[in-house]
C-alpha cells in the first residue's frame, strides 16, 4: 500500500492513503528522512520511504506551481492594461 505524509501532529504521523482515506500512526514508526510530502510504502507492517515516487510527486508539484504562476502573472498583466485604458 502507498500512503502520502500528510502531515505531523505532535508526535503523529498523519497518512494518506489516496483514495479520502487517511491514517495517524507514530511519528517514530517513520523511517530516516520523512517530512510532509513523503511517499510511503507500507508492507508486512513496516513503512519504508518510496524516494523515487516523492520525488516525481515534488517534480509535478513544481511544475503545477510555476504554471500558477504564469497564470497570475498573466492576470496582473490584463488588469494593469484595464486600469490604463
């Protein structure tokens, strides 16, 4: 099962499974590295960090920013021109 680190509360872990369903579990059960964000393994009662896939996850959401960004640069270029005209 592949969970996303939603979160840390205290010290919880709040997981995400994808699919609405979401989990809190010790923050000490995490291994070395974890941060929000994170994509987790989960097998044979064990998490292990799933780097590769964290790192594709981070990747889109660069590329889902920058792309926001363009959009509000654009907005605040359209409304400048309103206001000269």
């Amino acid at each position: 099962m592949i969970l996303t680190v939603d979160r840390f509360e205290g010290e919880y872990a709040i997981l995400e499974d994808g699919q609405g369903g979401s989990v809190a579990v010790y923050a000490s059960e995490m291994p070395a590295g974890t941060a929000e964000g994170s994509k987790l393994v989960l097998e044979d009662g064990k998490y292990s960090l799933d780097a590769s896939a964290t790192d594709e996850q981070r990747h889109r959401m660069f590329l889902l920013q920058q792309e926001l960004m363009k959009k509000i640069k654009l907005l605040r270029d359209v409304m400048k021109m309103e206001m000269t005209w």
